[in-house]
C-alpha cells in the first residue's frame, strides 16, 4: 500500500479507515495482504497528555534480530487533524495507537491550537498531498478538508464514514449541491458566504469525473452517486481484532449529542432516557464524545444510570465487552454499526426514534425526516414504541 494519505479528525472516522484498509487487503490480495486475526486483543494504554502522539512505534524485530517483513500498511499515513475537545482528543490518541500497530504511520497535527496554526498546517501537509496516489477523508464537510483539497485535486479519493454524515454527502453529491451538514438550519451567515467558494471548489474536487474516481466506503444504505462506487464497511477488523464479548443481564443506553448540537430539547431527551432506562432495564448509559459534562451529570443524577465515557468508539468497546443483551440507541450511526460489529453475539440492537415533539423550534427543517431516515433504514434494529 503505497501513497495512501488519509485526513481523520475524529475517533470513528479513523476506525474506519482501518477497515477500509482491511477491506482493501482482502479485495486485492495480490497488492496487499490481509491484516492476520488478532483475537482477544487488548487496547493500548491511554497516552500521556506529555507524550508526543506521532512518536513512531518500535520497529519490529523478525524471529533471529533482523528485520521483520513488511507490513500490509506500511504505504498508509493518517493525518490527524486534531480536534479542541479533550474527550476526543483522548479516543484519538489511543485509536492512533491502534493504527501504528497495524503498521499505518500516524502524523498528529494539532490543526486547531494557536494562533497561525491554520496556514502552518496547511504549509506542512501541502507537499504529501500532492504527492498522495490516493486520498482517504473522513469528513467531506470539515473545512479543513476543504481548504486542503484546494491545494491539490487527487486522483483517486475515498470517503469512509463520519456518522450518518455520510448519506448526507452522497445525496448532495448526486444532486449537484454545496455540502451543509444536516443540522444546520438554511440561513447562511457571513462566514459561509467567505467560504463558499471553498466549498464549491472542494465538491467539484470531491466528484468523479475523467481524471478522478470517487469512492465511498459504508456501512449505511447509500445510493451511489453517478460515477462513484461503494464499497460495504462490515467491520470485519473489528470482528477479527476483538471479542467476543460477555454479555450482561441488563440493557445499555446509547448517548447521542443531539442535544449539543441544537436538534433536541434536553428536558425532552432527559425524559426519554428516563422511559427507556425504566422500560428496559438498562443500568449504563454510554456518552457520546461531544456530550457535555452538564448534561451527563443530570442524566446520573436523575436517573440513576452509571454514565460511561468510552476511551475508544463504541463499536470497539461493545466488541470487546461487557455489553448487555440488549442495547438501546437513539437515531445516530451506531444503529447500523453495532449490528454489524456484534454480529453472532446474541446481542439485540434496537432504535428509538425522535418524536416530533422533542425538537427545538430552531432546528433545522430536514431535522425530523433524516433522523427518521437514519432509523428508518436500519435494517438489523429492532423499533421501539416510546411510551
């Protein structure tokens, strides 16, 4: 694998681009081999906050001191391009670890840290663009990614998953519209008019055409645009990596930052969580990364749920266990994941839609039909009756 380039710029999105290399090992033998199973295994320590986080890893040594083969990944190098918040900083950091096990060399860019930080990061990671045979992105709408592909259009491009984001991206693609996240309401403020022609510039740079393929690897229910191919994310890494997990007698609860980002009203979440923690039993309530402190501690306090903050994605979590029989989840991305990432384990995924009237009057109009859609399409989950 040489010449491969991806930009991540959070847990999940890097996870995936593990898979995607996975998938690709086993599509296309010949240039690179298939990651061997490691059953059982444990995650890294968490790093110190001091540790450099682009430290390469030892070298490995072959059975008589000499140099070991090379390894399937060793033509992969992950930018991150680190976000602010430390919840996510700390799942990338051992995600990252994870990543140079497999053989992928990690470069941590603190993308956002201080003034000038933006033109020195894009100074730095100008060249490697350039010369990357493939791109590999995470975010589609990131406009650090934007700006970047201004710099260069590759050749070949990839987008892997970031959340339900990613049928956002390909149906926009197909129509031929600027990419907006789906939340954010119509109104275009002064920032996006000065970055507008950035966005344009980095869709006609995301699209298929002569000199570019576009593919999207998923493992949500996307129509591929004209031109693009999908390639389906079935967490076999994860399914070989890790587990299977001991399963509890109770249910889980699924966070969700709905809330944070301005959809859902958080009395109404609270009492939704309320419902479906006394309806089903459940006793853990895994946070979202993006959830705030206030929000969670309502939630431990007026529930009686033990909040826990995960140090890896979910799905690497759920693979590895405990996890109870039965896991609840709001609308997100982990309700077509989870299925596929526990597939064999007995474990029942089921999803509970977001009633109308939890919704902010500010949110966005498209709020309500694609959260219906991201429940809606998700094939391998049980729908609940909220009542």
């Amino acid at each position: 694998m040489t010449g491969q380039l991806a930009f991540v710029e959070s847990p999940v999105q890097l996870l995936n681009v593990l898979e995607w290399a996975h998938a690709k090992a086993l599509q296309d033998p010949p240039r690179l081999q298939a990651i061997p199973p490691q059953p059982n295994r444990r995650a890294p320590a968490p790093a110190s906050a001091s540790a450099p986080a682009s430290a390469p890893a030892p070298a490995p040594e072959g059975r008589e001191g000499g140099p070991a083969a090379p390894h399937p990944l060793a033509g992969l190098t992950v930018v991150v391009l680190s976000p602010t918040d430390p919840m996510s900083r700390g799942q990338l950091r051992r995600m990252a670890q994870l990543a140079r096990d497999e053989g992928a060399s990690v470069k941590w860019q603190d993308a956002r840290q201080g003034r000038g930080a933006l033109p020195r990061t894009l100074r730095e990671l100008a060249g490697p663009l350039r010369a990357a045979e493939r791109v590999i992105i995470g975010d589609p709408f990131s406009r650090y990614v934007q700006l970047l592909l201004t710099l260069f259009g590759p050749r070949r491009v990839t987008v892997v998953d970031d959340g339900t984001a990613t049928m956002e991206f390909a149906a926009q693609l197909a129509r031929g519209e600027r990419l907006v996240r789906w939340h954010r309401r119509g109104s275009r403020g002064p920032r996006e008019l000065v970055l507008a022609p950035v966005t344009w510039l980095a869709r006609r740079k995301l699209a298929p055409g002569p000199r570019r393929t576009v593919e999207i690897f998923t493992s949500l229910p996307v129509e591929p645009p004209p031109g693009t191919t999908v390639l389906a994310n079935d967490f076999a890494w994860t399914r070989s990596a890790f587990g299977p997990p001991r399963l509890t007698r109770g249910a889980d609860l699924v966070g969700t930052s709905l809330v944070e980002t301005g959809v859902v009203d958080p009395d109404e979440y609270l009492r939704a969580v309320q419902v479906l923690a006394r309806t089903h039993g459940a006793t853990r309530y895994f946070a979202h990364r993006r959830e705030s402190a206030e929000k969670l501690h309502r939630i431990a306090v007026e529930t009686g749920l033990e909040v826990v903050r995960p140090d890896l994605p979910l799905e690497l979590i759920a693979r590895r266990g405990p996890i109870g029989r039965t896991v609840v989840s709001f609308p997100s991305t982990v309700v077509h994941t989870l299925p596929l990432a526990l597939a064999g384990t007995g474990v029942k995924v089921a999803v509970c839609e977001i009633a109308p009237e939890w919704l902010r009057e500010n949110a966005s109009p498209r709020a309500q039909g694609f959260l219906a859609g991201v429940a809606g399409t998700a094939t391998l989950t049980e729908r609940l009756e909220f009542g």
